[in-house]
C-alpha cells in the first residue's frame, strides 16, 4: 500500500535532522519526518543538545542541498507521503503531532528514496515508534536500523556523543516498543469499538462535549498530574494543539486517591504504559463556545488498558 502523496512543494527551511518546513496551500508547514527522532541540534527542548544532533541536522541540510543558515541555495522541490491513503483533507487534519507539525515522509522531487529511512539506515535516528509503528514501512525501518546498529554508526557509536550529553537508548526504546505494541492495540481493538484518539478524532471529541455525549477515548498520560487546583487534579490528556483535559474532583475523596494511585502507579510518567482508555460523559470547561473538552473522572473504573467491549 502506499499513502497519500502531495508532490512538489518548495523547501523553505531545514530546521534540524527530523524537521523541514516547506510552503503547502500558500503558507508555510512545519514538517515533522514521522518515525525519526534524530538527537538534538538546538536549545529549547528536555531533550540534550548533542553531537550527533548537530551532525544530524548538517546531514539534512547536506541531503537536502541548502546553505549553512538553511536557506534554499537553489530551488528544491520535495514530496511528502501521510502514513495512510484518505483523501489529503482527512491527512491534513489526521496526520499531525502535538506541536501541529504534519508528520509525513519526505522525498525529494524526482527520487524514490524515502529520506526518512535513509536517516535511520545512516544512523541519525532509531525507528522512532513511541507514537506507533509505521503502517507502509515497519519492515524496511527496522532492516534499517538494525543494519546501522550492525554498523556501529551515528548514534550507534559511543565515540559520537563521547565527553558530552547522550541520549539512553537503552532505556528509551523497549519504551517506545511499549507504547508501540498499546496503539497496535488501538489500532485494531480501539478503532473497531468506536474509541476515538485526541490525536486523530479531535473535531469528533469536541462535538461530543458539546452535546454531553457519552464516549471513550484514548489519552496519553506520560505527563501524570499537570495541576492541583480547588481541590481537585488536572491532567492535560491533549497537547498544544488539541487541548483535552481530565479533571479529578474532591482529591482527597477515597475514590479520587485511588484514581490518582492508578495513574501515578501505572500510566503517568516515563517507562510507564501512558496509555489509557477514558471513558465519561465529555463536557466543555468552561461551559460556552471557548470551553475546552473534558471528562471528570469520580471513578477508578471508567480507566481501563482496553476499550469496552
């Protein structure tokens, strides 16, 4: 199967080693390469700046033929393909992280190389599976990476990040193979029970706080406990992008500490599962048009690891 492909938008900028921004429908997108997480090049993230993060971007920015303050030198055109085939509205709107950057593979015009497995198979990123497996190329990604874990290249190589930060892959990806094998599950037990996700389903969700609808939806708790606010606890279960919440009333109810305990214990930080169905009535905080969706959670069993039968 292939998906969906836009051909031939003008490359703006390269940003670092997973991230381009290119002009789509007369403005300017920021590109996310889907399934790469190359290190860091730049301050302003939790993540360290590292070595091979700055080698990374100077790989793209080569790879891609623009000058070294990431200004197109020539004209480059590039394609970019969604990891499903819906029509380009639905990919639009479905295929984009918490940041709002579209997540997509990328070509450059003309060529069948997918830059996004050339930068695992350079050894720039490990197949970055935390938000789910790619649904076109999970074998060739993970060929790739193993044959530069074989190498010993990149990230692969101690010598990279020698004498500075690192990143602990060691840790990271059976964690990401974690969260991984939880959104296969979604993928094939949640869609056909009706669970929606923050990440694709927003407009959906958003309709049904409006309407008081009852529903069960799939959020990422990785952050646990973002606020303690009039005696009860907050959870950001959305992101910048599509704003979601959780609320958890009267926080020292026994109900709510065991609430609480579940999260804390099972889903709310690194390492962890994250990933839980919610299920509730949806509403709107504050209760008018500016009002963000939520579900307030009075009860340890509308959280589950698998949607309702």
């Amino acid at each position: 199967m292939k998906g969906t492909i836009i051909k031939n938008l003008k490359l703006t900028k390269v940003i670092d080693g997973d991230t381009i921004k290119l002009m789509l429908n007369d403005k300017e997108e920021s590109i996310r390469f889907v399934c790469l997480d190359t290190e860091e090049s730049q301050h302003g993230s939790d993540k360290p700046v590292t070595n091979a993060g700055i080698l990374a971007s100077k790989w793209a920015k080569d790879y891609f033929g623009v000058n070294s303050k990431g200004i197109p030198a020539s004209e480059v055109l590039v394609d970019i393909e969604f990891d499903t085939n819906d029509p380009v509205q639905v990919c639009l709107r479905k295929h984009r992280d918490n940041y709002g950057r579209l997540l997509c593979y990328v070509y450059k015009s003309g060529t069948k190389e997918n830059s996004n497995l050339r930068l695992v198979q350079e050894g720039w990123s490990p197949y970055f599976v935390k938000y789910g497996r790619s649904r076109l190329y999970h074998l060739q990604f993970m060929e790739a990476e193993a044959q530069a874990q074989a190498k010993g290249i990149a990230i692969w190589n101690p010598t990279t990040n020698a004498g500075g930060e690192n990143r602990d892959y060691s840790t990271l990806v059976p964690w990401w193979n974690f969260r991984d094998n939880v959104v296969q599950d979604y993928r094939l037990l949640g869609l056909q029970s009706g669970a929606l996700s923050v990440r694709t389903d927003y407009d959906a969700i958003v309709e049904a706080a409006k309407a008081g609808n009852q529903l069960t939806v799939l959020c990422d708790l990785q952050s646990g406990i973002n606020a303690w606010m009039g005696g009860g606890a907050l959870i950001y279960a959305g992101s910048i992008f599509q704003k979601f919440n959780l609320w958890i009333p009267n926080k020292d109810s026994a109900e709510a500490q065991t609430v609480l305990r579940l999260i804390e214990n099972r889903y709310g930080s690194e390492g962890q599962r994250n990933y839980v169905y919610v299920s509730g009535v949806a509403s709107l905080y504050p209760a008018n048009e500016q009002g963000k969706p939520q579900i307030v959670l009075t009860d340890v069993e509308q959280l589950k690891d698998f949607p309702p039968s």
